[in-house]
C-alpha cells in the first residue's frame, strides 16, 4: 500500500503528543544509562587523561609510549560499546513499540525481554554488514588512489572521486532498503533483517524524503532544546567553568562543578529522548501503513 512518507515524518511527534509519559521514562533511561556508564568507566576516563597528560608531557611518539592511551581508550570502549548496543536496542524497540503496539505503554514502552533480544541481533548483524562493507569499498578507493599516485596518473583520481560517491550513494541506497529491519521485526516478533528489501521495494524515494525530514526535524529539536536549556546552563554556570578547573583532580572538578554536569546530563537526556523519538518512529510507521496497518494480526490486536 501507499504511504505518506511525510505524514510518517512526524510519528514521533504524534507518539509523544499521545503517550507524554513516554518521553519521561525515555528521558529517564537516557539518564540511568549515561550515569551508570560513567560510574563504569570513570577509572578508566582518568586514567585515560593521566596516559594522555604524560604522553603529553614526555612528547614521545612510538608505538609503546603510546600504547597506554590506546589500552585505557580500549578500555573504555569495550564498556561504552555494548552498554550502548543494549540501550540502543531497548529505546529502539520503546519506539517502535510505541507506534506498532501503542496499547503496550507501561514503563514509557520500555521493556527488556525478546523483543529487545531480537532488536539487538539485528541491529549487531547490520552493524557488522556496513563495517565490512566500509572496509571493503573504501579499501578498493584507497587501492586505486594509491595506484594512481604511485604511477603518476593523475587522470585515475577522477575515477577516485567517482569510486567514491558511488560508494557513498550505495550505503544511502542500502541503508534506505534495510531501514524497515527493526520495525518488520518488532511487528512481526521474529529476526527479520532482509525482510525490509521486499517491503521498501519500489518506495526508496519516499522512505529517503522520510528519513530526510526527520532527520531534519532532529536537528531543530536539539537547537531548539539547547536555546531552552541555556538558561539553566548559566545559572549552574555552565559546562565553560570547566576550563578554569584544567589541571585539578577528578573529585575537585565532581565537587566544583557538579550543579553545571548534573544539568547538562539531565537536559541532554530529555534532548536525546525526544530526539530518538523524531528520528525512530518514522520507519515503523512507515511499514505500518505500507502494511495498511495489518502487518500483523497479533500485533495489533
């Protein structure tokens, strides 16, 4: 079925116009999440800004004075990346909840059971899919610019910028056919990942315009949930007065600071939450009303 790939562009706003409660516990996870991952790698941050401070300092450049800061930045990251895979998944499947089983809306939609299990698995399977396929085209791009450097053919570069936009405008093509995976899996309670070729076939424009939009409408909430905060920010005195504490421990910064970080946590996590709401919702409304509603019996019911 037809869809209006514009009216779907505002799904997000309509899901927390309907369910404002959603927006709370969404803003509410975002913080539990950024504050439970800070006290995780907190020992490693410092650390971090200690290796970082000494290579500094010391000006040394080979690979094992280096090693320290890659050690605490890998550290950090194999904490950060699947906390933030697991919350990805459990706010992606809030949303998609929201517009394809809009009765489920205890706890703001937010649940953490097979649904999220089987968002999460997607979203790994795609992720590994890009990352190889990023390796592999923009491998081949670098093949032939080294080439064409190496044979002094400064006519190949041409083909280099062309290697390259096409690369680039098959991931948009790709990502726009894949962009329904999550929400034919939410509908559909099972892992659905190259489902959504059948279902976005012939609608690449209309779901790009889509994604374009609020994508768009993204980026104004944040500016217009940054000009809102800025009072708050200058009555806690701002993330700024951070730059007068260089130098100082992380207990004295916590200490001095802590009304400005608070603030900014808690502002940027109702951003975040409205944001992820705007961006999300459109896709599974999308495949929604391409399945006129009925993508699922059980679903809907």
């Amino acid at each position: 079925m037809a869809f209006s790939a514009t009216d779907a562009a505002f799904e997000g706003f309509r899901v927390v116009r309907r369910q404002p409660m959603a927006l709370v516990f969404w803003a509410l996870f975002y913080l539990v999440v950024m504050v439970a991952a800070l006290a995780m790698v907190g020992g490693s941050v410092i650390g971090l800004m200690s290796a970082a401070e000494t290579l500094e300092q010391s000006g040394a450049t080979s690979f094992d004075d280096v090693m320290p800061v890659l050690s605490a930045y890998m550290a950090i990251f194999a904490v950060v990346l699947p906390v933030s895979l697991i919350a990805s998944a459990m706010i992606y499947a809030a949303v998609s909840r929201s517009v394809l089983r809009p009765g489920e809306s205890a706890f703001g939609y937010l649940r953490l059971g097979m649904d999220e299990v089987r968002v999460l698995v997607v979203s790994v399977v795609l992720f590994i899919l890009f990352a190889v396929l990023s390796v592999v085209l923009f491998g081949i791009v670098g093949m032939v610019a080294g080439f064409s450097t190496a044979a002094d053919m400064p006519a190949l570069w041409l083909v280099v910028v062309l290697l390259v936009f096409a690369a680039i405008a098959f991931f948009i093509w790709l990502a726009v056919r894949l962009s329904l995976a999550i929400p034919i899996t939410m509908a559909e309670r099972r892992i659905a990942i190259f489902d959504s070729f059948a279902v976005t076939k012939g609608r690449f424009w209309p779901l790009l315009g889509m994604a374009l939009l609020a994508f768009v409408m993204s980026i104004v909430v944040g500016l217009l949930g940054s000009l809102v905060a800025m009072p708050i920010q200058l009555a806690t005195g701002g993330l700024n007065g951070l730059a007068g504490l260089e130098g100082e421990s992380i207990p004295t910064i916590l200490q001095a600071a802590w009304p400005a970080i608070a603030a900014w946590v808690v502002i940027n996590a109702v951003i975040s939450a409205l944001q992820v709401a705007v961006v999300y919702a459109p896709f599974s409304a999308a495949y929604r009303d391409i399945k006129g509603g009925q993508p699922n019996a059980a679903v809907f019911d």
